[in-house]
C-alpha cells in the first residue's frame, strides 16, 4: 500500500510538471542539506557492559520552484558508523540485552548492520494563499508526530498534509499517515508494521510480554487533526486528535502564556491528555493488542517560569492518574509533555507524578554570541518496576540530570552548530538487584550518557 501511494504522487508530479515552465520550475530549485557527525558514549553501572559509537551521515535534498503553485521535492539520508562497539554478540551477560543508545545510531531493529541509505522524502506540494496541502513522503512536526532528532537520521512520514493559516488567529492542521520511517531503523513500513520495530515492547498488563509488533496490530493507518488560536495576547490555545483506527484515539489540549514587561519574562502553561483504546485496541489477542481493551489514561501538566535578560528558569509538573497508562509509540516522535527530558520518555507509565527545573542560559549579554545552554534536574515517580498494570517497561522511579549546550558557528563558519549533552540517571525506586545487571537497571537508571552532535546545514 505505501509503494502504490509513493508511486502514485511521482507519477502525479511528472504530470503537473509536464508543461512549457518546466525549465523555469527546476532552475529556480533549492538544494539544501546536512552534514551530521555524530558521538555517543553509553557508560552503564559498575562493571555492566558499556557502548560507544561515532557516526558521519545526513541528508541531501532538492526542491523545485514554484510552477502554478506546485513544488516537488525529495531527499536521501544515509548514516554510517566510523566505529563502535555494538553488535548483536555484544550483549550484557546476565541481563541478556545490548545497548539500549549507541544501537539507535543506525539500525535498532539489527545491531550489525553498520550502514544504511533510504529515501527519507519524496512529495507534491500545493500551495494558494496560506493553505497548502503536501502528498508523499515528508518531515512532520507535531506534539507526538515528530522528527524526535536525536539519533543520525530523523522520523519520516509518508501520507497526505494539509496546513492552513487563511482564517485570522488561527492555524489549521489535517492528515492521514500510512507508512513510517522509524528513527533508530533503516526501512520504510506501514502503519501497522511500525508498531514495535526497533523499539522494545515492554510488558503487557496481564504480565506476559506484549507481543503487538511484528505486524500483530491491525490499523489502516493514522488520521490526525489540530486547530491553534493565537487571537489573545501573548497566548497560545491548540487541540490535537491522534485518531490511530482500531488501536487508540488520543486528544491533547495545551495553552502557553509568553509576556515581557521589559527585561523580564513570565510565562505558564498547561496540558491536558485524554485517551481510550479504540475497536480491540489493535487485536483481539490482548497480549498482542497495543492498547489492553478498554484501557485509558489521562494525564494532566503544568509549567511556570520566569526570565530577567537571557536566563530563564522553569518550574514544570506531570501527573498520570492511575486510571491507565500514558501510552503513545515511541517509534513515532517524543512527548511534548512539559516535564520531557532527552533519553528518557513517559510512554508506558500509569499512576505517576514528575517534575522538573529547567535554567535557560543564552550567553550573547556576555559577549559569547551563539553559546547557549539549558540545565534540567528533574525526578519521575513511577509504580513499582514489576506492577505490569502500570508500568509496561518495569522502569523504576528515577532522578535525572541534563546539560545540554550548543553553539552555533559565525561567520566563514555559519551552518555549523556544535551540541554536547550529558544525562544522569539515578535509581530513586526499587531495582531488585539480584544481580545488579537486573532488567531494571541495565541501560535504565544509574547510567551516564555523552553526545556530541555537530551539524552543518546548507
């Protein structure tokens, strides 16, 4: 299904650039791109298994000119490894697992394979006025849909878009997906095959190992739909619904307030999550289900910060209730939930709280122009690592630090931007360590992760 839909936007462009300004249409292209370089080091408890790897990849892409309104384009990403220690073998011997980071640098879904070229983008764009609607394959950015860029090559979508910004104070969003390129893979799959694929499934709530990958949950793809409003002053209102047919439907509401009163800054803002399994939640089976039938979850956020000059400090706060768990793939995109840091996610939690403090720090007042940093602490309170009910990854409760820095080239140098992450986690719960290298801490809590991503974009 996702070769014929593919094939058929192609043909489609041909025909709409089949006419006497095609000549124009391609002169007046855009070839754009990145070169990422890319270091993780994956530094895991006492004696346990430790990973490293170093990447060279990106994307090269060409979009035409304007013919009528119409734009086609496409794009080839490709990565591969410089060196690491990551294979299949290389497996920590009583927790039977390899890395859980290093791996997603190329393909989760196979440890030995070293490199991997696909086409990432290939679509039709219609644009008049402020509407436009995009066919094909293409780099989404919604709350959970997103590129969720933290490994070599992004999250890519394949289906049909629609963006509107024509009504004033008010932006419009609308489509249907049926094929993934999951981050951490090497290969385009359907809706439904993407379920699971290079990422671990966890445990489903009667206790036995959930089984909804491998092409086990059934769905016709993903249909999607948002409203913003931005007609008050310094505020933003949107509403998603993430319509997953016969698995889940999820609605998400989020405001954020923004004011300056001179050299400072206040801000606030709230979420709201609600959903439901939809049909039999993706299978009859319920260990195969993604959803348990009849399972739901609401979750709820807050955010307030406030900033003087180029420093801002955020106080944030997550609250599942244990009516279910949180669930949304993370073969997909990351949360958008206030209390999210980088290397660690909520999916999968049910009756849990969490709060985190963020300091904001663009150092241009100091004469460092393009140096900028953000610094989290935050702790994440989870249910007990072995209550599968509520917690599907046996994820104890944790602490996490962060520091993540940027810098971005000028200059002869402009493009370039350098990033250097660090991330502590720190077990806060129960780990039952018998042994140490147990499933709950293994590649999961007392573990310490360093990166180093360089780009540059042309």
């Amino acid at each position: 299904m996702k070769k014929n839909f593919l094939l058929l936007s192609m043909v489609a462009a041909s025909s709409l650039f089949a006419g006497s300004d095609l000549s124009s249409a391609f002169q007046e292209g855009k070839v754009s791109g990145q070169i990422r370089y890319y270091y993780m080091d994956e530094d895991n408890k006492g004696n346990l298994k430790d990973y490293y790897g170093s990447a060279l990849g990106g994307y090269l892409k060409y979009e035409t000119g304007s013919l009528e309104g119409f734009k086609a384009g496409a794009a080839i990403y490709a990565a591969t490894y410089l060196s690491d220690n990551v294979t299949s073998t290389n497996t920590e011997s009583t927790a039977k697992k390899g890395s859980r980071y290093v791996v997603g640098l190329m393909d989760a879904a196979d440890p030995d394979k070293n490199q991997l070229m696909n086409l990432g983008e290939a679509y039709i764009s219609y644009q008049k006025s402020k509407t436009k609607a995009t066919v094909g394959r293409m780099k989404l950015n919604t709350p959970f849909i997103n590129t969720e860029d933290g490994r070599m090559i992004p999250t890519l979508e394949q289906g049909i878009w629609v963006t509107s910004k024509d009504i004033q104070n008010y932006e419009l969003q609308a489509g249907y997906i049926n094929a993934f390129w999951n981050r951490s893979t090497s290969d385009w799959k359907s809706v439904q095959d993407s379920f699971g694929y290079g990422y671990p499934q966890g445990i489903a709530p009667n206790g036995k190992p959930s089984n909804y990958g491998s092409g086990n949950t059934n769905t016709n793809g993903v249909y999607v739909a948002s409203a913003a409003y931005t007609g008050i002053a310094n505020t933003k209102l949107e509403v998603w619904d993430y319509y997953i047919q016969n698995v889940f439907n999820l609605g998400y509401f989020e405001g954020n307030y923004n004011k300056k009163f001179g050299n400072f800054t206040a801000l606030a803002g709230a979420q709201y999550i609600n959903e439901k399994d939809v049909g039999n939640g993706g299978n009859d089976d319920r260990t195969k289900a993604y959803m348990d039938h009849g399972e739901k979850s609401e979750t709820y956020g807050a955010k307030a910060g406030i900033g003087y000059a180029d420093t801002l400090l955020t106080l944030a706060s997550t609250v599942t209730t244990d009516k279910g768990r949180f669930l949304f793939p993370r073969e997909w995109g990351k949360e958008p939930l206030f209390t999210f840091q980088k290397r660690e996610r909520s999916d999968g939690s049910g009756g849990c709280d969490a709060w985190l403090v963020t300091l904001d720090q663009d150092f241009k007042g100091l004469g460092l122009d393009g140096l900028t940093s953000k610094i989290g602490y935050g702790r994440y309170h989870k249910q007990d690592a072995k209550n599968a009910i509520l917690n599907k990854y046996g994820l104890p409760s944790y602490a996490q630090t962060s520091v993540d820095v940027f810098y971005n080239f000028k200059g002869p140098l402009k493009g370039l931007a350098l990033e250097y992450l660090f991330t502590r986690k720190s077990a806060i719960g129960n780990t039952y360590e018998t042994p140490v290298s147990s499933a709950y801490v293994f590649g999961k809590n007392d573990i310490n992760l360093q990166n180093i991503i360089l780009n540059y974009n042309f």
